[in-house]
C-alpha cells in the first residue's frame, strides 16, 4: 500500500519518540521536544503496536489515512466552467461527461456538493417553466376572467345556479 510521505514521517517520529523514551528520557520532555502530543495510555498502545510489528517503524503506520481524491483540480475546474457556460446542466448529465472526458466516475451528489461550495447549484426543487414555454404547453392563453365564468357550475351556491340541482319552488 502506497502511503503519503507525511504519514511516512510520522511513523518515523514516533519510532524515534518511542526509542527516546525506552532509553530512558522522560515522555514529557520528548514529546515537548518532537512536537507529538501522548498520554501514557496512548504510549503503551504504541509500543505494544512497535513491539509486535517487530520494532521497525512500518508497524506504527496508520490504517486509514483517507481516501483518494477523484475530484481532482482540473476535474473541479472543467465542472465550475461548465456550469458557468450552460447554467442549465444538471449534475447527472455533468457526471456522464465527467466519465468519458476524465474517465473519473462521480456521483451526482457529490457533483451537488461540489457545486454548492461555489456557489453554482440550481435552486432546489422542480425548475420553472419559461413563459412561451407555459402557453405553448397550455394552447392559447386564455384570460382570467373567462377562466372564471363557469365556476359557478361546478360550486353550488354561488351567485350562478346550475341546472340541475335545487330549485326556489
């Protein structure tokens, strides 16, 4: 497993930590020293781990470190000027390209969650119809007033009577 060099070298200052300290030095004075902050318990648990990885410092390296990057610089740039050209784009079809331009695979949310620290997201919620798109769809735009007229078909008691209900007899 390749690990960065900063985990590395905090493998090898706690190697030196522990070595100081079983030579003799107080634990206070070395971990002041070395900049490592531990509390006792915290040092037995370190050599007990350095003991049974055979005293060589590739036992004290850590499990998890992270998790690589997918969204790297570029990847975030090309997303960020895309979005600023077409603000219309939605992130599962920014995803799709993201996968054939940089062979990356990224989640739709995390997409969202890059964006979002932008500034760049869509307003939440269903996106609204443009006006010529909204008469297109309905046919012709009809007043309100006509619109109107006929209500009093469909609820009794208003100010029209329907035909077939109650009369005044």
């Amino acid at each position: 497993m390749d690990y960065p060099e900063a985990v590395i070298e905090k493998a090898k200052r706690l190697e030196q930590l522990l070595q100081r300290v079983a030579a003799g030095e107080g634990l206070d004075a070395v971990s002041a020293e070395m900049g490592i902050s531990l509390t006792k318990k915290q040092l037995k648990a370190l050599q007990k781990k350095y003991q049974a990885g055979g005293r060589c410092w590739q036992a004290l390296l850590d499990g998890r470190y992270g998790h690589p990057i997918k969204a790297n610089s570029a990847i975030r740039a090309w997303l960020y000027e895309r979005r600023r050209q077409e603000a219309e784009v939605r992130s599962p079809q920014l995803a799709q390209e993201v996968a054939v331009k940089f062979g990356v695979e990224l989640t739709p949310e995390h997409i969202n969650y890059l964006l979002r620290q932008r500034g760049l997201t869509a307003p939440v919620g269903r996106p609204f119809k443009k006006e010529k798109e909204a008469k297109t769809a309905s046919g012709a735009a009809q007043p309100e007033a006509s619109s109107l007229e006929n209500a009093g078909l469909f609820f009794p008691g208003s100010s029209q009577r329907s035909t077939g209900g109650e009369t005044d007899d």
